[in-house]
C-alpha cells in the first residue's frame, strides 16, 4: 500500500510546480503520482480581496506539476 492510498476519498491540498492550490476529493493516482481530485477549488490569495474560491470542478494532475 503506497503512502497516497489512504487519502483516496478524502479531500487533500495541493500545491502545483507552479504555486497553485488546488483543494478537491481524491479520487485516484497512479505510480506517477498523476492525480484525479472531484469537486475541486482553486485557492487565490490576495492582499485586498483575502482567500478566493475559485470551482473547478473534475480535475486530472499530472504527476510531474505536483
């Protein structure tokens, strides 16, 4: 059992090569670590407008973004 497996269906943060936040329900991965989170929202933080939710919905990470 790889340590990713035990947050499948559960929701998990995170952070892109690029320094996005994506937050979602892990739903799978494989030995790449390429990931499917359900129901995701990406996290913007601002100075003059605080923490933005942005829906994203299904979304596919590759592994090599993480």
């Amino acid at each position: 059992m790889s340590a990713i497996e035990s947050y499948v269906d559960h929701l998990v943060q995170v952070i892109l090569y690029d320094g996005r936040i994506i937050v979602g329900k892990l739903k799978g991965f494989d030995v790449r670590t390429n990931l499917i989170l359900a129901d995701c929202v990406e996290r913007e933080f601002s100075a003059e407008q605080g923490v933005e939710m942005i829906p994203l919905g299904l979304y596919m990470i590759k592994g090599d973004n993480v």
